[in-house]
C-alpha cells in the first residue's frame, strides 16, 4: 500500500513547516515535517488507525464525508481516504479549523 499527498495537503504541509521555521526555529520546523511524514508511514498497514470526522468539524458537510478519516500529529489533523492499494493525504490543518470542502477530495 503507497501513501500519497494531495498537491493541496503538500502545499498545507510546507505551509505549517515554514510557518513553524519562521516564528521558531529551524530543527522545530524539520521536526514537525519528520513527524507528518512518520505518522502517515504507519497507515498503509493499518488505513483504519484513524477516526472517523465528527461532523461537526465540516464546515460544509460533503455528502459522502464517511469516506475520510483522520489522525492527529500534535495540534494538526491529516484528513485521508483509503482507496484500493493507496492511501491518500487530502488534507494538513490546525485542529481547531473547520474543515472545508476543497480539504475533502483529491486535488
């Protein structure tokens, strides 16, 4: 099983880490970067691992939202889809965010 990220969850990711980079430091920001990259390695032998998304974390609720799923790194969700043989990252965000449409397909 291959895990794969989204052009929008890639583009989110370096957003945190040079987001992290600029208000700290250097080795924080390569040590998240580690840490998402360690966290979704472990999906492909176990794509349940994570939970279900509660509703309430939609900002608009896509009509097949049972598909995605999500795991926690800190005080960020990764919002993913299992399909077939591949695992795919759609999504890097705060928690504290709501998650929004174009965070819920493959893009």
């Amino acid at each position: 099983m291959k895990v794969m990220w989204s052009r929008h969850a890639h583009n989110q990711r370096m957003g945190i880490v040079r987001l992290i980079f600029r208000e700290q430091t250097r080795e924080i920001a390569s040590k998240w970067n580690r840490d998402f990259g360690n966290i979704t390695r472990l999906l492909p032998p176990f794509p349940e691992l994570g939970d279900r998304i509660p509703e309430e974390c939609f900002l608009t609720l896509p009509p097949d939202y049972e598909r995605l799923r999500q795991t926690i790194c800190g005080p960020y969700r990764i919002v993913y889809e299992h399909i077939a043989e591949e695992i795919h990252i759609l999504a890097i965000m705060n928690c504290a965010m709501l998650i929004h449409t174009c965070d819920t397909y493959w893009n």
